[in-house]
C-alpha cells in the first residue's frame, strides 16, 4: 500500500484523464512491474501501458547549507479501454 504515494493534479494530468492516462507519485525504489500489479490488484482495472520519469530535484537554501527535497519518481499509468480509476470518493 506504501509503493504509490498519492495521485498527481495538475493542469497537465487532468488533460491526460481523458485519454485514460493516470499520474502518481511512487516509491524510488519501484519499478514498473510492482506498480502495476499493485494497481491492477487494488484497482481492478488492466494496464495497458505505464511511463515513468523522475522530475529534477529542487534546491533549499537553509542558511549556508543547500538542502535537495526528496526524490521521487512518477508513474504515467494508461489504462485499457473500459477502465478508469475513481480519484475522488463521492463522500
């Protein structure tokens, strides 16, 4: 349940929704095969292909020292036809 951490938002994720292509922050240490087994089994739904990338590191500056933020990669899940994975729950 730790591997995908939470569902990417932004401006360019909500246009992929309609080609049925889901973004999510994971684990480092995934990689592609255990993502989408983990989705496939929580989900219930069948991957049709998966892309992934990890966005450069940002810089902090804490005084002297330069601090990095955390490493992440991002998983581009596209579904199959007749599938979809509910973002939101309607409570």
């Amino acid at each position: 349940m730790d591997k995908v951490k939470n569902p990417v938002l932004t401006e360019k994720s909500i246009r992929l929704l309609e080609k049925k292509q889901y973004s999510f922050n994971v684990d480092s240490e995934s990689n592609k095969t255990e993502i989408k087994r983990w989705i496939e089994k929580f989900s219930n739904v069948k991957v049709k292909a998966m892309n992934s990338h990890r966005p450069p590191r940002k810089k902090k500056y804490i005084g002297s020292i330069i601090a990095h933020s955390v490493r992440y990669k991002r998983m581009i899940i596209t579904l199959q036809p007749g599938y979809s994975i509910p973002l939101f729950s309607n409570e």
